[in-house]
C-alpha cells in the first residue's frame, strides 16, 4: 500500500510536474496537497502542452482519481477555467475531488496580496494572487472554504463575518473603493456549480484507497526553500511545500507515507527575490536560462539560474527525509565543457557544510565548487539510464554521493518517454 509523497528540493520549478506525470502512470490516486495557483506545472504528453496550476498533473490520466486537498488554497475562477482549459482539450475530469475543507481565495486577498507587496520597502517577490492573505485568515480563522459554497446563505454569513473589516483595511490604509457583498456572492456562486458536485471529504477518500491497498502519489508545490518553515524566510510562499506537509494538507497519518521522492534539478533556478549563492550572472547563466526554457509557467518571470546546490540539496534531504530523487533536466548542460557542483560555502573565512538557517548569513556565503568534466553529447534521445555517457553517470554519482541520497530517476527531456527510472517507486 505504498504513500509516495513527491517534493520540489530546491525553490520550486524543479520539474515536479513532469515527474508527478509519469509516476502517476503506476499511481490510483493523485493528490495535491498545498499551496495555490501561484504554482504551475508544465506536462508535455506527445505533441501537447499542458499547464496546470490547481489540478494535479494526474488528471491526464482518465483512470486516476486526483484529489485537490485541505491544504490547498483555491482561486475558484482560476479552478473553473482550468477545469474548462482541460475539457476543451478532451480531458474528462469527472475523477476530481476538491476538500471541502480547502479554503477559498477572494477578490479582497487578491487585492491586499497587491497593494501589501507594493508598500513594503522590500519586496518579497509575491505573484500576487492571493495565496498569503488567503492563508492568513485561514489561520486567523475568519476564512471561507469550499464548504461554504453550498448555498447563498451559508456563503453571505461567511462574508458577514470578513467582508466589513476587509474592505475597511482597503478604504482607510490604500484608497481602494472595496467590494460588494453582492456582485461577490453572484460571482461565486457561479463558480459554486462546477465545484460543489466535486466537493467531498478527501480525507476519507484518501484512506480508503491506502485500506484498498491502492497506490497513492501526494504533490506538492513550490519547493523546500520555499517553505514557510524551512525556506528562506522571509522569502518564502504562505505554506509547507516539505514532505510534512502532505500529512496535514491531506488529513492523513505521517505513519502512512512509505516514500519521499525529491525532485531536483541537474542545476539551480530560482524566481523573485532572495539569496542565491550559486547564480550565474554571466552567459553559462543565460546559456543554461534559455536551454532550459527558465521562465514561470504562471508568471513568465524569466528565473535566475545557477550551478546545483549540494549543501542546499543535503538541508532538504534532512527536513524531508528523501528515500529518493528524481534528477531533472540533465540534457540542458549537454553543451557545457565542464560543470560546477557546490560542495560547502565559505562565510567570512568559515568553510560551512551545512545549509544556515539565517538568511543573513546565507546572502554573505561564497558558493566552494568542484569542478568535473562535461559530456559534451546530446542526451535527449537516450531511453536507459546505463545508455549515458560516462562523464554523465558521473556527474550523477558524484551529485548522490554529495546529498547523501540515491537517484530513483533521470529526466533528459519535458516528454514522458524522455524518462529513465533507475528504481521503482511504486
């Protein structure tokens, strides 16, 4: 009855996706566990792109059930017209199941995620949708879930309870006229009637599959530098994208998950602001941006790239305790002559091998590298993991041997055929 929990390592955009796709291939339910739309995944099946930004990636699957958790923050607008999006395309998605304990995102956090982002001094890089104010009353305990679309009633009390305090924050601190209770009960309750029929307790769902002895994949979003936890704070999103979360965000026992696979990419990206100790500010830096296609699936932002981080990679192999790692995008450093793994920092003279939790100190630490030679072949077409080049097994051994951690899976292409796994996850 394995639970494999499947987390971005790195500050997101790892390609989890793409991952999520083909382990779902062996999967019976897929189920999303934080976060909100401000996360995107690109899935590339045949000819077709798909992005997806609330559903999780096994919906392309018409025999999977996917699960949209109580973790997860939802923008119903968005959910409708990706709901929409997927059925223009010829994806049933009948076998979706929404929490009807996840909370709702609405106009008013949209508006305050904006202006809050505009009067700060230093800007965390937020997307903007949302997602933070969403979360802050969710924990505030004045938010409105899925639960509360089930009629007009139930929907104009939760508003009673946030609206006039929202709108009073708008009006006096940032000049915003507000909104009306009633053009946002008509709006939502339209979305209300492609929702509601979804809405069950996941909760349950989930754990009668795991009794069934179904296969069961839990995604997250973002990724571990990115938590609100463990990230770089405050640089972070509003949730726990690391594998704890999936226990919370799902209602389900930690004692049930068996596997914690971490994706990673064969390099380092990250989007907004923040320390990034390897960035390349230099043309490897915008070699690597443009062959990887480095730009946000929901933002366009073009992201900033850099050499793999082992000291970041082994912080996220403690704080989830990974059984394994699913390496992206190795075929982008084919044209390379030789390739950088950081291996410690140094800090005001200090070697450090371990990832520091104040962010202060982290923007001063000078990324220590190991260089190795590149392998100079183009790896897309290459379907078995002992098919690579040498150089190539070596980089990733050596990249193994650094994080502490064994490689399950290796991408060399956004394709599902363009994946080698090394060993069974499920």
């Amino acid at each position: 009855m394995p639970v494999v929990v499947l987390v971005g390592t790195q500050w997101g955009d790892e390609g989890k996706g793409k991952i999520t796709d083909v382990l779902a291939a062996r999967a019976d339910v897929v189920a999303r566990y934080q976060g909100g739309n401000n996360a995107g995944h690109t899935v590339v099946v045949g000819d077709t792109e798909y992005k997806l930004h609330l559903v999780p990636s096994g919906i392309l699957y018409e025999d999977k059930v996917c699960v949209i958790g109580n973790g997860v923050v939802i923008d119903p607008q968005v959910l409708c017209q990706e709901i929409q999006y997927l059925r223009d395309g010829g994806i049933n998605t009948s076998n979706l199941h929404i929490s009807d304990k996840a909370h709702l995102i609405m106009p008013y956090h949209r508006a305050l995620d904006q202006l809050e982002e505009e009067s700060r001094s230093q800007r965390i890089g937020t997307t903007g949708r949302g997602i933070g104010p969403a979360y802050v009353d969710k924990y505030q305990r004045v938010g409105i879930r899925v639960n509360d679309l089930r009629s007009r009633e139930s929907l104009a009390e939760a508003l009673d309870k946030v609206l006039p305090d929202k709108n009073r924050i708008l009006q006096k601190i940032y000049n915003h006229p507000g909104f009306e209770k009633d053009e946002i009960l008509d709006e939502y309750l339209g979305y209300a009637e492609q929702i509601v029929p979804l809405m069950t307790d996941t909760s349950l769902l989930i754990d009668e599959a795991r009794q069934k002895g179904q296969n069961i994949l839990c995604e997250g979003a973002q990724g571990t530098l990115l938590d609100i936890d463990h990230g770089t704070y405050p640089f972070v999103t509003s949730s726990n994208p690391t594998a704890g979360g999936a226990a919370a965000g799902l209602g389900m026992g930690p004692n049930r998950i068996d596997q914690v696979v971490g994706v990673v990419k064969a390099y380092c990206t990250r989007v907004g602001e923040g320390p990034f100790p390897t960035e390349l500010m230099d043309e490897t830096g915008n070699l690597i941006r443009e062959r990887g296609r480095e730009y946000g699936t929901t933002t366009g932002r073009p992201r900033r790239c850099g050499w793999f981080d082992a000291v970041m990679l082994r912080y996220s192999v403690r704080v989830n305790g990974l059984t394994g790692l699913a390496l992206t995008l190795l075929d982008v450093l084919d044209v390379l002559d030789t390739v950088k793994v950081c291996t410690a920092y140094e800090y005001k003279g200090e070697r450090l091998e371990h990832f520091p939790t104040d962010t202060a100190v982290l923007r001063e630490c000078r990324p220590i590298y190991t260089e190795l030679p590149g392998w100079k072949q183009d790896l897309s077409g290459i379907k078995s993991f002992h098919e690579l080049p040498k150089k190539a097994r070596e980089y990733l051994a050596f990249l193994s041997e650094q994080v502490g951690c064994p490689i399950q899976i290796v991408s060399v292409g956004p394709r599902r055929d363009q994946t080698m796994l090394v060993n069974s996850v499920f």
